[in-house]
C-alpha cells in the first residue's frame, strides 16, 4: 500500500484515505495509491459501499501542479477519475476544505458527494492557464447545465457547499468539523438505503436541455472583454460545448486535445510562475519562519486623502479598529464620507449587507489629535511626498505612540532610513506602499530601512496577508522595486513621444502586450499634477531635470481624468481615453522649442525602449539587494502595476524573450538613445555570458 494512500473497511464500508500534506495534491504516488485501493476496495467482498476521504486541512486541492512540465507519469488522472466512475460499489467522496480542479473531478468520477458546510468547490484551472483535463468540462454541466459550468470554468471562482447542493454538483452538506464521520454516515444510509451506482455520465438530461443554446457564444462575445490577450478561457467554452455536441467518450477526447493545447502554451508557464509567486513572497530571505510577530489589533492612519481611506478600509474589512486623523474638520468628513460611499457601492452591487457597511464604518474612528494614537499597535502615515512633513510627522509619533508600536510610511518613493532618523527608535520604522485604490490593489510592497528590526519585517508581512494583500519585502531606494522601475518606463516613454511616436502609440503597445492601460493613460488616472509635483519637488532640491511636456499639460490644468483631460481627454463620465488633437499640437510644439525634428518609431522599438529598460533596472535592483529573487520583482508588477500574469512578471517574461536579445538591444540604445538607464547590468551580462537565466538564479 502506498505512503500517502491507504484502505481499510470498517463495517460494510471500504475505506480509502488521502495523506499528502498540505493540500492532498494528486501527483504520481496519491494517482496510484488511489487505484491501488480502488482496486482493493472492489476485491473486498466485504465492502458494499467506497468512502474516499483526505486527512489534513482539505480535500484534493487538485493535480500537483510541481509536476506540470514534466514528464508525466501513468496511471494520468482521466484513467484514475474514469476508474472511479466505473467502480460497482457505490463511492462516496467526503469532502472538507476544498475541493479543487482535478480534486473535484475525481469527486465528479464518484457517485455520490457529501460536504462540510464551510467547503468550498471549484475548477481554477483557468487561472493556472488550464482548463479542467480529467472529465470536469464534461461531468459538470451534466449536473449544472450549460451555464453556471462555463461560469464557474471560465472565472475559475471557487463557490461554497450551499451553492454547490443547490446546483446538484453535491449531494449533502452536514455541519460540524468531523468529514470521516459525515463520510461514514452517508455511506452507511448509501448502503441501507440500498442507492444505486450512480455515474455522471449517464446523466444526460441538463445536456439534452442547453443542446444547441447561444449561451457558448455568449461566453466567448463576453471573454473578449475580460479575458483580453487569455488563451485558455476560450478553449474552456470549447470543451463545455463538446459535452452538448459529442457523446461522452468523444467529449473527453476533445476535451484532452484542448488541455494539450493549454499545456503547450507559454501561458501556462506565466500563470503557474505567478501562483508560485505569490506563495514564495511570503518568505522573505533572512528571516525565518519562527520570527516573532507583534500583535496588531489596532492601527493609525494619519491623512484620510485617497490612499489615507482605502488603507484604513483594508483593517475595517478584517474587524480592525482604525484610528483615522486629519489636520482639519473638513477633510476628515470628505474622507470619512468617501469610505461610507465606496462600502455603500459594494452594498449596492450585493457584495456587502448594509449592516456590514455600518460594522465597518463603526470600526473607523475620526480624529483630528495625534494622542488618539497613544495605544495603537500600528501606525501607517500617508499625507502626499514630502520628506519635511513626513519626518515631522514620524518626530510627533515618536512622541506619542507605545513602545513597540510600528511606525510605517506609505511614501511610494522617499527614503525609509531618512524618514526613521527623525525618531528614537528607526528599527520600528517600516514602508507600508500601498497601492490606488488602496482598498482593492492586492499588492503591498513592504520596505525595509537598515535598521528595521526581523520582528518589525515579520509582522507587517503578517499584516499583508490578514488584510488580503500579497506582501512582498523589498529595499530601500528611490521608488523601491515597483517605481523605480515605472520610472525608467516613463522616461522612456516620455523620450519616445518627444522623438516622433505619440502618446497612443506607446499605450498600444503596452495593451497589445498585456497591460490593462498604457503609461499615459495611467499618468492620466494617477493625475498629472502627481507626477508634476514630485518633479518639480526634485527641482526645488537643486536636481536637473529636463523640461517636458507634461509639465505644460499640468500647467495648463490639464491633469488627467479628474479634470477630464490630460495626456488624452474623457467624455462626461467615461474613463476611455481619447487622443485629443490639441495635445499633439502642445507636444509639436515642444519639440520645436526643444528643436527636435521628430522622426518614424516603431511598435518594436517602443516595447523595447519600454520594457526592456525595465528588464535591466530590475536586473541591477537584484544586484544591489533591493530585490531578494526576480519572483520578488514579478510579483510586485504583476499585482501592483497590472503587468500580464500570464506572461509571468517582467523578469520571467524576459527569459522567455531571451537575455542575449535584450543585452544586445539594451548595449544599441546605450550608444544611441544614452542615460544611466541604458547602462547594461553587471548581473544581465554574467547571465547571458554564463548561458543562464533569471530563472536559474
Ligand atoms: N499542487 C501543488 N502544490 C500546491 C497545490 C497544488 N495543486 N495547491 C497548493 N499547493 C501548495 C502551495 O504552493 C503551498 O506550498 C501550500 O500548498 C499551501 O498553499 C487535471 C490540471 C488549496 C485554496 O489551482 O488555490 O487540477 O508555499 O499557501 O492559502 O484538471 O493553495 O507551503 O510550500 O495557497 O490555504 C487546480 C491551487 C490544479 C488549486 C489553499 N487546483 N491551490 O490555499 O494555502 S490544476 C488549483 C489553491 C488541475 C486537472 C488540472 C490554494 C488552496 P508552500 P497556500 P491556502
């Protein structure tokens, strides 16, 4: 019998019982060790009902996916699922936790499912750039029709135990926390009440119903919209489809052919690389597991601006109270009003309860003293970039907060060191960048100064995950990992507009790549006068730096959406970004008063000039420590500036494009195009010179 696979029978029932920590994956040994006891299970005269149930926090959470990419190894899981359907003994899957992609699809292959209520059920093969390989494009429908399984496929969103009986896909839900006991129950009543095998397969009547139906091309019209530049979502509708065109053996076939294809696709490699990402941020390099965290119960916010209210919302939806100040009366009630409206849309569109909406709201408590901060155990400062204000700021909470209380600051750009020098006590100075909307950007890049403390490091990582956030701890420099990168994009892309391309051009080729908005149209949602601002903040300590065009923009009012015009201008209440043609005249302008003649830019050279300056400023932030692995600097920019995930991060996406390629263009725009930004990366040039990749590091 295997490791991880056992049986035994208690009673008329067989018992078999996954134990593959953490989440009862299904790699070669629990595939073959489930056929194994099947097999044995079937041989026992004995038993006259199966119960597959899994020890530890959860059902099959799915195939293993460490093993996708290699070679795959027999019994594959269309075998053992098409195993399970065929057993003569009625099998019971027993579910608690999750029951997830191919996990699901062996609990499809059985012939009765029974479920703890605070299960949850689902296909996220979509999201790993997958579809449902073992059965789950043909057996789901036939339980849900048409289409809640393309949904459910499609989205890759998992849905509760409720819901999951609601739509037949289980069978029973009990309460309680003791799955083997439920299990054993309904397999017993299984026997007394003398249930038939029951095989999906043959359930046919939901088929029958949504045969021929235009829900499938439904779903592809949808997904051009939200699943621009996906390959696997689309091939997902084509499996669902083949299960009301094909008969069930030919469904499968179809629906293998189309996972090959998914398999085979650079996507997939994108997609698990993030998965993997975002899992491996949480452990930070240097600090072990067993770091001290300090308890956060209560939090700070100092400024109730934008950001000051999404941060403060993030510690409301988890049931933490927050103390918010401002310096005056009127901006606390405009902050405080813009929180109630933003829950007060999530009631409307059914995401909260009105009650939910008011909890929250009794969680936040307007301030205009800092003693109100006399207790908290965190405080997060996020008043607009200045170093003056902030240092005073940090002095006045030196002051007043506890021992031991943590003194973050939200700047997205100035020195984390500088800032915690105007205290006492630096090595509870931490960067806490948050992203707009604060409320709803996942990412939270975590700054470390050279004093903060492993405890201090330790907790705010804690803190990231409690709030829903994917926390990555990052160095401290101009603009961190995320900026300092976005700002050599923005250089670039500046220079490229001053040079002949236009505005639209460049965000095209940033869309065309993967990017939900392009730089300018992301200057234009951020505001110009952002960007202006710190500028001329560089100015005004004495740094050169170039005129531009965006400072007429600016100077004219001009400052993106809120004033429905910038880079590009925006119709009454519409986001979309229109190429305005007076803009182009400010710009042909500027290149005269600059005596630029400008010239032809291509779309390669754009995505050259803009992603690959990236590449090798990420590969430098590696060099310098600011970053601990590449995976850092993917995952930064996959949930914090809406780089692709299925192209796996900027780092990951340029192995896949080829170092040398990159190396070579980065030395050709050295010569023609000039700046520190073109200066080849040491790490970038031992790379391509040793024939390795990031990917190696
Ligand atoms: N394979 C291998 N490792 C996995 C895994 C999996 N399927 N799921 C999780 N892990 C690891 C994870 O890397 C982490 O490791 C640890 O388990 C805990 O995970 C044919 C082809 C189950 C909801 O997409 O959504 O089936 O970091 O930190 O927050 O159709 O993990 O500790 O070393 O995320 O409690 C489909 C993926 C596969 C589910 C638990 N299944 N997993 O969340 O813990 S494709 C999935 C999750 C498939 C078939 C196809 C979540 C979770 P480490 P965690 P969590």
């Amino acid at each position: 019998m295997s490791e991880v696979v056992s049986y035994n029978r208690e009673g008329s029932i067989g018992v078999i019982t996954v134990n593959y920590p953490p989440v009862n994956a299904l790699g070669h040994a629990v595939r073959s060790g489930l056929l194994a006891a099947l097999e044995q299970g079937q041989n026992d005269a004995e038993a006259r009902a199966i119960l597959l149930v899994c020890e530890g926090r959860t059902f099959i959470a799915g195939a293993d996916i460490r093993e996708f990419g290699k070679p795959i190894q027999e019994p594959l899981l269309p075998t053992l699922v098409n195993a399970l359907e065929n057993s003569d003994k009625p099998l019971i899957a027993a579910i608690h936790g999750t029951a997830l992609g191919g996990g699901l699809e062996t609990a499809l292959g059985c012939h009765y499912r029974v479920a703890l209520s605070n299960a949850k059920v689902g296909l996220p093969e979509v999201k790993l750039g997958l579809l449902p390989g073992a059965g789950g494009t043909q057996r789901l429908p036939r339980l849900t029709g048409a289409r809640k399984a393309l949904e459910m496929i499609t989205t890759g969103e998992f849905i509760g135990a409720n819901d999951a009986l609601a739509l037949g896909i289980l069978d029973a839900v009990e309460e309680g926390d003791d799955i083997r006991a439920v299990g054993m129950a309904y397999a017993q009543k299984v026997i007394d009440d003398k249930k038939p095998v029951r095989r999906v397969r043959d359930m046919n009547d939901k088929i029958e119903a949504d045969k021929g139906s235009d829900v499938f091309d439904q779903f592809r019209d949808e997904l051009k919209k939200r699943a621009r530049g996906l390959f696997s979502p689309f091939k997902c509708v084509d499996a669902v489809e083949a299960a009301f065109n094909l008969p069930f053996e030919e469904g499968l076939k179809r629906e293998r052919a189309l996972f090959t294809e998914c398999m085979e696709s650079p996507q997939r490699a994108g997609l698990i690389h993030s998965f993997f990402g975002e899992r491996e941020v949480s452990k930070v390099k240097g600090l072990p597991k067993d770091t001290p965290v300090r308890d956060v119960n209560t939090v700070g916010i100092i400024g109730a601006g934008t950001m000051g209210g999404g941060i403060a919302m993030n510690f409301a939806n988890v049931g933490i109270p927050v103390t918010i100040v401002e310096v005056k009366q009127e901006a606390l009630d405009k902050g405080l009003a813009i929180i109630r409206r933003n829950y007060e849309n999530s009631a409307k569109k059914g995401k909260l309860t009105q009650e939910q909406v008011e909890q929250r709201m009794a969680l936040i408590t307007p301030s205009l003293t800092y003693d109100d901060f006399r207790d908290v155990d965190l405080v997060i400062e996020a008043v607009f970039e200045n170093m003056a204000i902030k240092k005073e700021i940090f002095a006045r909470l030196d002051e007043v907060c506890k021992p031991g209380a943590i003194l973050a600051s939200n700047t997205s750009t100035l020195d984390i060191d500088e800032i915690a020098s105007a205290t006492s006590r630096p090595e509870d100075v931490v960067g806490m960048h948050f992203f707009s909307p604060a409320n709803v950007m996942k990412l939270l890049e975590n700054v470390r100064g050279s004093k903060t403390s492993d405890e201090v490091k330790a907790t705010v990582m804690a803190v990231s995950r409690k709030i829903g956030k994917v926390g990555v701890m990052v160095g401290n420099c101009y603009g961190f990992v995320g900026n300092r990168m976005l700002h050599k994009r923005g250089t670039e892309a500046m220079s490229l507009v001053d040079e002949g391309a236009t505005p639209q051009q460049v965000d095209k080729v940033l869309t065309d790549l993967g990017f939900p908005m392009g730089q300018f149209a992301m200057s234009d949602l951020a505001g110009i006068d952002v960007g202006y601002r710190i500028r001329e903040e560089r100015r005004k300590s004495g740094e050169d730096i170039p005129a531009s065009w965006m400072d007429k923009l600016a100077e004219q009012g001009r400052l993106g959406q809120k004033t429905q015009a910038g880079v590009y201008k925006y119709e009454e209440g519409s986001r979309k970004p229109i190429p305005d043609p007076e803009v182009e005249q400010l710009i042909e302008q500027f290149r005269k008063e600059q005596g630029i003649t400008p010239r032809e830019i291509t779309d390669q050279e754009i995505l050259e000039r803009c992603v690959y300056v990236m590449v090798n400023e990420g590969a430098k932030i590696l060099e310098e420590g600011i970053a601990d692995r590449p995976l850092d600097i993917d995952i930064v920019w996959i949930y914090g500036y809406g780089f692709p995930a299925y192209r796996g991060g900027p780092m990951f996406w340029a192995d896949q494009e080829g170092l040398d390629t990159i190396l070579s263009a980065v030395k050709k725009y050295q010569d023609t195009v000039g700046g520190e930004q073109w200066e080849p990366a040491a790490l970038l040039e031992r790379l391509v010179r040793e024939g390795k990749k990031f990917g190696d590091l």
